[in-house]
C-alpha cells in the first residue's frame, strides 16, 4: 500500500459553491452516438494500474436517493495512485459534500470530462489548468464525501454539451469502456 503524503483540500467558498446548480436543467447536449463512444473506448486508459475486472463495479443505473449514480464504483487500497484515463486537462479541482476531493479532467479534443471523486488527496503540484497525458497520477483513492468506509474510486465520464461546462454534460456509463480497457 502506497502511503503518499498528503495534501490539503482546497477551500471552496459558499459563494463559489452556490455557482454549481445543485438539480440538474434538461441537458440540451446532443444524444451521444456509439461512434463516438467506440473512438473513446479504443483511447481509453485504466483510471487505476493494474485494474482487474472484479474491482469494477456496475453502479451506472442504481439509485442513490433521488437521483441515478451515473458512475462506476472502482474499490482499491486507500493511497492507490488514481491516473488519468486519457490526454486532457484539469479543468477543475472541487470539494463537494457527495463527491469530496474531486478531479474534473476535459479530453485533449474537448468532446469528454471525466469525473474522479472521493480522492484522499491530489498529486503533489496538480492544479487547474494543467496537461495530463494518459496513465499521469492525478491523486490517490480515498473515502471523502460521502464514499462511507470502503476506499473506492467513483468514476463518471460524460459528454460536454456546447458550453463546456465542468459539471454538466450527457453522462455515458464508463463500465463497458473500462471492461474493454481491462481486456486490453
């Protein structure tokens, strides 16, 4: 088990926080075709080295209250090095009660975010703005938010719809791309 150092949350202000609607409008975004996703799914790296399919768990379409999860659940050690899934960005660091410490990275080409959530702590130097390259660390598995007791990684990838916004966009479920990754 990797024991990295860690590294302070950033501080999200009421009034930053009050800018992120918090129930989502009908997303005007495109319907996502299965070209695209295909295209993604040929790209696309293991958020986790060493990822076996068993860690991977089909959580897209459960409930969790009110809402769908629109994610996939990884279970790792806490500490385990999360990397990025793709060339990108990060466009945004957050704190949020669900999430906790979260990485919202946009694809090189603009067309996907990928959402990395309950985070212990980030790389060391990472910030907004910042290039990744595929397999890069990013943070490290952990249980902030709302993940309760089981270090897990919550893993979402949605389409970004024409205003680029960070927390919105088509939400496709990253299980069968992942399954495809772990086959590689």
């Amino acid at each position: 088990m990797l024991t990295p150092t860690a590294r302070p949350a950033p501080v999200i202000t009421p009034t930053a926080q009050a800018t992120v609607p918090r129930t989502r409008a009908p997303r005007a975004t495109p319907v996502v075709t299965q070209a695209e996703i295909d295209v993604l799914a040929a790209r696309m790296r293991l958020p986790i080295a060493g990822l076996g399919a068993a860690a991977i768990h089909h959580t897209f379409s459960e409930m969790r209250g009110t809402h769908r999860h629109e994610a996939t659940d990884i279970v790792a050690i806490r500490g385990t090095p999360v990397l990025a899934v793709d060339d990108g960005v990060v466009a945004k660091l957050f704190t949020s009660v669900p999430g906790g410490l979260t990485v919202y990275q946009f694809s090189a080409d603009g067309v996907w975010s990928f959402y990395y959530a309950h985070l212990d702590h980030y790389r060391e130097g990472l910030c907004e703005g910042a290039e990744l390259h595929a397999g890069d660390v990013i943070g490290y598995v952990g249980t902030t938010g709302n993940a309760g007791l089981t270090s897990h990684l919550h893993f979402a990838i949605f389409r970004l719809g024409p205003d680029h916004l960070w927390w919105d966009g088509t939400p496709i479920d990253p299980y069968p791309l992942l399954r495809t990754a772990v086959a590689r």
